[in-house]
C-alpha cells in the first residue's frame, strides 16, 4: 500500500489530512439513498429520513442533495458509508437512483469528504449474518447489538428501514476502522472486507498507523 503523500490519491490524501494529529473522535455518516425517503444517520447516531415527493420530479434530487451537504456542512464527518446499487434493479430506477447518487457524490466531493460504498446484501450480512435478512430483522439486530430503536422506520407490513440501514452503515465504517460501536461476532465482521474502503482508513485504524 502506498503511503507516499505525493503518491495518495485525493480522496486518500483527504482522509489523511483530518485524521493527523491529536484528532477528535471519529465521524461517520451513514447513507441509505433513496429517491421517495433516503435514511441519514449522522456521526452522532441521530437518525432521520429525507422524504420527498414524486410531483416534484427531477427537482427531488436537489431536495435530497442540499439537506445532504447541510449535513456534511454541520457534521464535518470524517467520511461517509453508503449502500451499494442493488445488483438486480430495474432499468428506470436503476436509473432514477444513478442519478441520486450522482449528486450526493458530488456533494460528499464538493465538501472533501470521502466515501465507502457497502452492497446491501453485506451489510445484511454484517448485521444479521443473512445476506437475505429482513427489514424487520435488520432492527431487531440493530436492537439486540446496540440497544437503538428507529420509531416511525418501518410499517405496518415491515416495509422501509431507511433509518436503520443508515445506523448500520454507520456502523459499518466505524467497525472497519477498529472503533466498533457494539460488540459483532468476527465471522460477521469480516463480511465487510467485500465492501469498496479507503485504503488510508484501512492504513491507519486496520494496520494500526500511530496517530
């Protein structure tokens, strides 16, 4: 792995920079986009959903977007987690959430903040070691690891979870840089080396680099 600065890619070099010296603890955001109701949990564990309207259009991607970068704006997180495209989606909403996640992109860009992306069948995996798990298993999971309820996440036929998804993918990324949030078991752990990390997060929390 290189660690040559002049050698670091940009987004690796940025990750370098907020986490030298005596740092604050670590900031994570987690991000589970959807175009109807993306689910945000923030480096404080609070949760909540941007919801959008279809009347609106194209115009809810800047809904999404803005309320994103005011996020990253008060939050300063270190870097972001967010899930993965589905590998199986159809063709117009493969669509309609390329393109949200296009402009989160370039709002996560845009504030230097670096991302991680997590498939949404590993980080099933790394929270209910199912790769198929429910919604409402994800929360149960989320419950019995950490204790934390999402009111309002999911309906009356276990649909939704965006809020929950986002706590785990926030606990995802604090997981993979040693700073875990709950105790895992490791086989689930180790679920997380299929996910797309910066390779200076695993330099310095994984190889333990000396702050």
């Amino acid at each position: 792995m290189t660690t040559i600065p002049g050698l670091l890619s940009r987004r690796d070099a940025a990750i370098l920079k907020v986490m030298t010296g005596a740092s604050a603890e670590l900031r994570v955001i987690g991000l589970d986009l959807s175009i109807t109701s993306t689910g945000v949990c923030l480096p404080d564990g609070t949760t909540y959903r941007i919801k959008t309207r279809a009347k609106d259009g194209d115009r809810r991607l800047l809904h999404v977007r803005n309320d994103i970068a005011d996020d990253l704006a008060a939050s300063r997180p270190h870097f972001a987690v967010i899930e993965d495209l589905p590998t199986k989606m159809h063709a117009t909403a493969l669509k309609i959430v390329g393109k949200l996640h296009g402009v989160v992109v370039g709002a996560l860009l845009d504030a230097d903040v670096p991302y991680a992306y997590v498939p949404p069948a590993t980080l099933k995996r790394f929270a209910a070691d199912k790769g198929n798990a429910t919604k409402r298993q994800m929360a149960d999971a989320a419950y019995l690891a950490a204790g934390v309820e999402f009111p309002g996440d999911l309906n009356a036929k276990g649909e939704g979870g965006d809020m929950c998804d986002a706590w785990w993918l926030r606990a995802a990324g604090h997981d993979w840089c040693g700073l875990p949030l709950c105790s895992m078991p490791q086989a689930q752990r180790d679920y997380l080396s299929k996910a797309d990390w910066p390779d200076a997060y695993a330099q310095r929390y994984v190889m333990g680099v000396p702050a």
